[in-house]
C-alpha cells in the first residue's frame, strides 16, 4: 500500500492527530492550491497599477473590474490543477460548473470529493482607493453546495486578506467537531512559502478592554429608527468604530482583536446585498470556529439553512456572542 502524502508543515498541531481521510484531503491537495492561488491573487494586485472596468458584467449584472477577473482567473486555474474538486460557482461565474468538463480526471472511488464557492475579489468597491480587500472560498463535502447543510457539509473557508501583508485566515470543521481557525502568512514573491502564524484564533470573553463595532449599510439607519438606536447606544457606550466596507478585512480587525461586532441589516428600502454562498456562509463557519456567533436578518444562524440557488441573499450579524445576542434584541426581537 502506497504511503499517505504528508500533512503540510503549517496545519495547526491540533489537526495532525489522526485526521480523517476527508482532512487529509483537503490539506494535501485543494487546500495548497487555493493557497498557492490567494498568495498569486496578492502578487497580482501589487503589480495593478490600474484598476478599471473590464468591459464586461457577471451574471448579477455586476460591471467586472480588470482586478476581478484576474482573481477568478487565478482561482479557477487552481482547482482545474485539483483532481478532488469537481464543481464550482463563483460571484463572478454564479453556476454550478464541472471544474473538468464531462471528463473528470480518474479518480479511485473511495477517493474524496469537494465542491467550491467562492468570491474571487470581495472589496471592489474600496479596491480603488488602495484599501484592504480579500478572497472568499468556501469548500463543500461531495459534489454540489446547493440543497446541503451548511454546517454539515460545508467544511472549510479560507479567507484571503490583501493588505500590507497577504495573509489567509482559515477555518475548518467537520461533523459536530468544535472547529478549528488559524491564520498563514504567505509570500508574494514565493507561493510556496507559507508560515503557520496563529494556530488558534478565538474570541475574547468579557470583560473586553476595548470593544468594537462595524456598522454596514449605515444609511438604513435614515429609515430604522431601531438600526439608529443601535447607532447611538455603541456611541454612548463608547465603542470604537472599526469599518472599511470591506467584509474580509473587517471580520480580520474582528478575529485580531478578540472583539467587535458587524451589522449589515435588511430593511424595506434597503435589500439584501451579501450572497449567503460566496459570502455569509463561509465568514459564518470562520466565525463560529473562532467561537463566535453569526446570524441572518431574522437572528437564525446563518448556517443553519441550505441554499438552494447562487444567487440567494441576506443579512449578517457576526462577533463576539454577547454583542450579537444584543443586536438580535435591538434589530429583531
């Protein structure tokens, strides 16, 4: 019997006692790639001195920049390089496609299979400005992400964040398994250079020194009187404001600090933005293996629901539990 490929070097210890065939997977093949293609995707932004439309639209009707195709690109060249990822849907390409056309690569049966969702470029609306932007993937047990329990079946994120540095937070879980989140640091100038920099990413318990809140859509709070009194009880109570408008680097400053909260409501005038596939489910399985808490516009956790097609939208509260738990009362209850 041919000898298992080793676990790489920058999982977390806490993951390389007798993984699973399905972890084993994961680490050795797809995970690398997605890697290999996050540290490519920030390489590839220090040199795109021009961000511009592309003349073209995804089928949301999204007008595409120049930065967002060469991230799906990027992205896609890395999983057709994964023989154990078979389908995958994106923002930018919002279908669930064979990664391998109708001839997928020979693979032995009991082999391991994933699917992919992912956001390629999230953030392009700050990217002009320099800011901080990020990747969203999320990795799916088995063939297809729609129709699937979130917490079941999604299994991994990975969350890449372009700033100073280029770095990736991931989270991993497994059946009813605790969960587990870390952060890499990667080398733009060598992909293949990744350091295991936080192996255990957790939030803060109360009491917080310093406490944080993230208020998306803040012009809703024209038109809800509870999102304004939301507003005004984190001023009175001194919070520190901490938004970019990018969903990556916002829940990033929330995972270093140990504490924050982030509100993107839902209201008559203000509709749902966020898609639950590309983007609320896998910041939702990062947080919750951070030991937080995220729910959608109507409280629920927000995978606790399958999605049934790519364009699905909603809400998000995530952070620290008790901060959520308050929002919840303000907002929802």
């Amino acid at each position: 019997m041919a000898s298992q490929t080793p676990l790489p070097p920058w999982l977390p210890p806490q993951l390389t006692q007798s993984p699973s065939p399905t972890l084993h997977a994961l680490s050795t093949s797809l995970l690398p790639r997605l890697l290999k293609a996050v540290s490519q995707i920030g390489a590839s932004l220090r040199t795109a001195h021009h961000v511009s439309l592309a003349g073209s639209a995804n089928l949301f009707g999204d007008d595409q920049l120049n930065v967002d195709v060469s991230a799906e690109n990027l992205v896609r060249a890395a999983l057709a390089k994964c023989p154990l990822a078979v389908r995958a849907s994106s923002e930018e390409d919002p279908e669930e496609k064979r990664i391998h056309g109708e001839e997928a690569p020979a693979t032995d049966s009991s082999e391991e299979r994933f699917s992919v969702a992912f956001d390629p470029l999230d953030g392009s609306s700050i990217i002009g400005a320099n800011w901080s932007v990020g990747t969203i993937v999320g990795i799916w047990k088995g063939e297809t992400a729609l129709g699937k329990s979130p917490r079941r079946e999604q299994i991994c994120s990975v969350l890449g964040v372009y700033g100073p540095r280029t770095t990736a937070i991931v989270a991993i879980r497994e059946a009813a398994a605790a969960g587990t989140c870390f952060e890499l640091g990667l080398d733009a100038n060598n992909d293949s250079n990744i350091e295991l920099l936080r192996s255990d990413i957790k939030l803060s318990k109360p009491p917080y020194k310093t406490r944080y809140f993230a208020p998306a859509n803040l012009r809703a709070a024209a038109e809800s009187a509870p999102y304004a009194d939301l507003i005004s009880s984190f001023i009175k109570e001194k919070y520190t404001l901490r938004y970019s408008g990018g969903l990556v680097p916002d829940l990033g400053h929330i995972l270093t600090k140990g504490h924050g909260v982030y509100i993107s409501p839902v209201t008559q005038a203000s509709k749902a933005k966020l898609r639950k596939l590309y983007e609320l489910l896998p910041v939702g399985l990062v947080v919750e293996c951070a030991g937080g808490k995220a729910v959608d516009e109507k409280g629920r956790d927000v995978l606790e629901k399958e999605v049934e097609g790519c364009d699905e939208r909603g809400g998000i509260v995530f952070g620290n539990t008790d901060e959520v738990e308050k929002v919840i009362q303000v907002l929802i209850n």
